[in-house]
C-alpha cells in the first residue's frame, strides 16, 4: 500500500478549508488566480483560528503554535502542471464542468509522475468519465469531502472497475490518517450523501412552491422531528442553491425518467435572481 503522507496537491477548493494540513500532510493549493488563493489562505487561518481557540482555550500561545505549524506546510500555487510535480495525491474540486475537467487531467496527467494517484472531489459527476482521459485508471478514484470540511467526519471513496485495490486502500488509508470516516460506494450519481440530499431538498422546495408550509416551519420541522442539525432550505443557502439547480439539470438530462431528479421551478427562478446562498445575503433565507 502506498504511503500518502508527504505531500499532496489540492486544485481549487473554494470555501473549502484546510484543517487536512492540521495532520501533518504537506499541501500545495492551486487555483487559476492569485486573488482567489489569498483569499483561500485568509479563510484557512480564520478557520484554523477557530479550531485553535477551541482546542487550546487556555494556552493561546499553544494555539498559535497550531495555526503558524498548519499554515507553514501549505504552499500555493497557480501552475497546476508545477503544483503535481512531487505530488502523491492529486484532489481536484473545480467547477463541475466534464469539459474543463478533462482539460484539467489531460495535463496533469503528463505533468505528474507515475506514482500519483488522482482524485476528483465531484459532487454530481462520473468519475469514470472525469479519469476517461488519462492513461492512469488504476490510479483513479473519487475521493468526495462534506462542507464544512473540518467538521464533516464523511469522506465517500469511490471506485471505478479500473481502480487498483492498492490505490482504493491508499485513499482509505490517507482519508482515515486525515481524522475522516471513509465509506465506500460504486460510481452513481451523488454516490450515497447527494443522491439522497438533492431530492430531498428538491422535494421540499416543492412543498415551500406549493404552500403546504413556510420555509422556517419546514427547517424547524427536519431539525426537530427526524434531528437533522440543519434543516432542508437552511442546507440549501448554505451549499448554494446554484449547485443543487446545477446537479439536478444535470441528473435530469441524463435519467428524464426519474421524476426525483425533475427541476423545480421556484428554485431556479431564485437562482436567476441571483439569490444563490447565506454569502450573496440571499437565499431561501435574508441574510443581514
Ligand atoms: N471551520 C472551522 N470550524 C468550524 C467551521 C469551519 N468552517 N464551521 C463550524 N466550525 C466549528 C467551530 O468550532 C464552531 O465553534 P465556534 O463557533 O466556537 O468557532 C463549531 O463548529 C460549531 O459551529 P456553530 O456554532 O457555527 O454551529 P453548529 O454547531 O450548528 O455547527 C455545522 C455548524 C457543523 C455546519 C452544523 O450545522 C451541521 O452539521 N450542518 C449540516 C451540514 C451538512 O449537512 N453538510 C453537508 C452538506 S452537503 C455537501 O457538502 C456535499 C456536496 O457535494 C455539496
């Protein structure tokens, strides 16, 4: 089984923060812009400076140690061709584009040596599809986090036919020695979380459409009568509203036949709108 701890590459993983690093792993962060990883690396030390005061509430200068440790050992980059050069672990979460995807492994896939193992953090798409490009199959996975990365304990592992035990336990290995709890599913749409999560939303902005209750007595009642720590609109400004419209057109266009996946109206004339998420002050939900 190969070893994953020293260094592994992260493209593109807006909002996203990482407490990964807070485990010893060497990170390089990739992003098209250098605006976009500035802003990156202030979430990640407001972020880390959350978990710090939390563990070391009595020591500040503990917590420093923490927060000035975790951030020395992530390196950023815009050269995603330079950022895999000594990377055993590849995790692209860009947009959810199979086009700019391709683009995006079509190069990495010359750039990185043979060892690297890659993953794609898709939400919605095949990975299959995604790896189609490159000569490593075997070297392919999915390896899918949960917002907020640092609290979520989920990370999904998806394999394709072609993914090699040595490969699917390295990644099992790396996400459990990452403080995550790994499970396992076959490559379909949303894998377990979203394939549950997107109609179950869906379904409830349909009951907000229809008027059968308002928004706020929708979310009280998930959190309160099935105990969901965030209920199903709240959810839904949190992750945006533009990714689950994304996710179901796609799934839509592919099994018409499945009325789980049909768009829902209200939802993407909110998206049009510009009422994307709690972050743009608008959602289901004002933000102030
Ligand atoms: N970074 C670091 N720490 C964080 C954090 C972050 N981004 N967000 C929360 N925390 C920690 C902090 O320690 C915080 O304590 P402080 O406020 O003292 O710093 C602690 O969590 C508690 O947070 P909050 O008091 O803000 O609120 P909470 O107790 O309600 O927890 C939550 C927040 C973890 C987000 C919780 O509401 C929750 O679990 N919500 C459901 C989230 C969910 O379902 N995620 C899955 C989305 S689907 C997805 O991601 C898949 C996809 O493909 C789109």
């Amino acid at each position: 089984m190969k070893n994953l701890k020293r260094q592994w590459v992260f493209i593109n993983i807006p909002g996203i923060n990482f407490g990964r690093s807070s485990y010893g792993q060497n990170v390089t962060l990739v992003d098209v812009s250098s605006d976009v990883l500035k802003k990156s690396e202030s979430n990640i030390q407001n972020s880390l400076g959350r978990v710090a005061k939390k563990l070391h509430k009595d020591d500040p200068a503990a917590g420093k140690k923490l927060v000035d440790d975790v951030l020395s050992r992530i390196q950023y980059t815009t050269e995603p061709q330079k950022g895999v050069q000594n990377a055993d672990l590849v995790v692209e979460a860009i947009i959810e584009n199979i086009d700019i995807k391709h683009k995006l492994f079509k190069s990495l896939d010359e750039a990185a040596p043979e060892k690297t193992l890659f993953a794609s953090n898709t939400s919605s798409l095949s990975i299959a599809e995604i790896a189609s490009v490159t000569k490593r199959l075997d070297k392919f996975g999915g390896l899918h986090f949960f917002n907020p990365v640092p609290m979520m304990k989920l990370l999904e592992v998806i394999r394709i036919p072609e993914t090699s035990d040595e490969t699917y336990n390295s990644m099992m290995a790396w996400g459990k020695s990452i403080g995550k709890v790994c499970i396992t599913c076959k490559d379909t749409p949303g894998f377990v979380v979203n394939r549950l999560l997107v109609p179950y939303i869906a379904e409830a902005v349909r009951m907000l459409e229809r008027g059968d209750a308002s928004a706020q007595d929708i979310d009280t009642a998930m959190k309160l009568g099935a105990g969901y720590p965030m209920g199903p609109l709240e959810l839904a400004d949190y992750t945006g509203l533009d990714t689950g419209v994304f996710i179901l057109e796609g799934w839509h266009k592919k099994f018409p036949d499945n009325a789980l996946f049909n768009p829902v109206e209200l939802q993407n004339k909110l998206v049009k709108e510009g009422k994307l998420e709690e972050r743009v002050g608008e959602g289901f939900y004002k933000y102030t």
